[in-house]
C-alpha cells in the first residue's frame, strides 16, 4: 500500500493529542502521482542524476591542476644560488676529536657544494686553548680529512686557531675577511652550545652565512 505524506501546520494552543479525523479520502492505493493534489516540481534533478552533479571530482581536478611544476627559471635560480661561491670556510669550533655530528653535516654540506661548483675549502679549527692542552687535537684534525675525502673532497685549506681566548666568532669573521672568503657554513649547533655568539655573526662576518639545521 502507498501513503502520501503531508506537513500540517499546528496552532501553538492546540492540545498536545489532539483528535484529528482523517477522511477516508486521504487513504488510498493510488500511486501519489494519481491523488487529487496540487503537483509540485522539484527544482533538483533526479537522485540518479545527483552522483553526476559531485563536485568533489572537479575539486581533485583543480587540485592536481594547483601543484604545477615550478618555471624553469625558478628552478635555475635555484641551481645556481650557490654557483658563484668559490671560496667555502668550515670553521671548526667543537672539541670532540670525532666530530659532532652537527660538524659532520656542515663539513658533509661544505664538500658537497665545493664539489658541485668548483669551489675551494678552507677548514679552520679554533680552539681558545693551546695546542700542548688539546691530547686529542691531532685525532681530531685526521677525523676533519677523513669526512672531507668521504664526500668527494681530498684537497683543501687547513688552519688552526688556538689558544687566542673565547672569540671564535671574531676568528671566523677574520678569516673570512683575511681571505675574501664567499661563504661560510656552519651548523645551528655551534650557536646552541655557546661556541658561536649568533648576535655577532652579523657584526663580524663580511660574507654569507649558511646554518644548517640540527
């Protein structure tokens, strides 16, 4: 059996079970499309129509559409960011004849551009300590040469600075300025160990810096 159903329209005094009489009329077993009411059109398509009208599939389209590949100019801006550096300083400010790690990714990231663009290295050590204090000084120059040759780099500039007091940051920006160096790369660990003062780089160092991230 078929029903139609209607929205009635309460009066707000009305009982809260009221006694409505529904007429025989209203029960029926025609289709609704045959009952003797007015026929409203619906404005929207049909339910089977509706999976056509999605528009989640035409949101992925633009989304795919959004991540376009950079120009080709922005791609070789950024190859050759670094290509006009020549002259790459690693200052060496930590005491562990291994290397820190933060000092191995900087002289990793410092053989690697050197590498790729043709550039010279010049590695500097700096320790406000003398060298008869430092036991361990040597074993931690030959870790400087092994992680150098490691990344493809065998030739390169070493210096050592030591026992001139707690001024490393003064020491790197001398260098740089004594040598006309292009860039200097360093790790974010030398500033968080109190080795580097990250307030004097910009005072001292007569070129650019790149810190890298721990």
């Amino acid at each position: 059996m078929a029903f139609t159903h209607y929205l009635f329209a309460v009066p707000m005094g009305t009982s809260i079970h009221p006694k409505i009489s529904i007429p025989p009329s209203f029960c029926s077993t025609e289709s609704p499309s045959s009952l003797p009411f007015p026929s409203f059109s619906s404005p929207f398509p049909p339910l089977s129509k509706a999976r056509n009208l999605s528009i989640f599939p035409r949101i992925n389209r633009v989304g795919h559409k959004a991540k376009a590949e950079p120009r080709e100019s922005e791609v070789n801006i950024e190859a050759d960011a670094f290509s006009h550096f020549k002259h790459l300083l690693l200052p060496i400010t930590d005491r562990n004849p291994y290397l820190s790690e933060g000092t191995r990714q900087a002289a990793a990231t410092t053989a690697a551009l050197a590498k790729k663009n043709g550039a010279e290295i010049t590695v500097v050590v700096i320790d406000e300590k003398q060298k008869e204090s430092l036991p361990e000084h040597e074993t931690q120059l030959a870790s400087v040469r092994w992680h150098l040759s490691e990344s493809g780099f065998k030739e390169f500039k070493l210096l050592e600075r030591l026992g001139e007091g707690s001024r490393p940051t003064a020491i790197i920006g001398e260098v740089a300025d004594d040598l006309n160096l292009d860039l200097v790369v360093m790790s974010m660990e030398a500033i968080h160990s109190k080795h580097v003062d990250a307030n004097l780089l910009a005072e001292f160092i007569p070129c650019p810096v790149l810190l890298l991230p721990l």
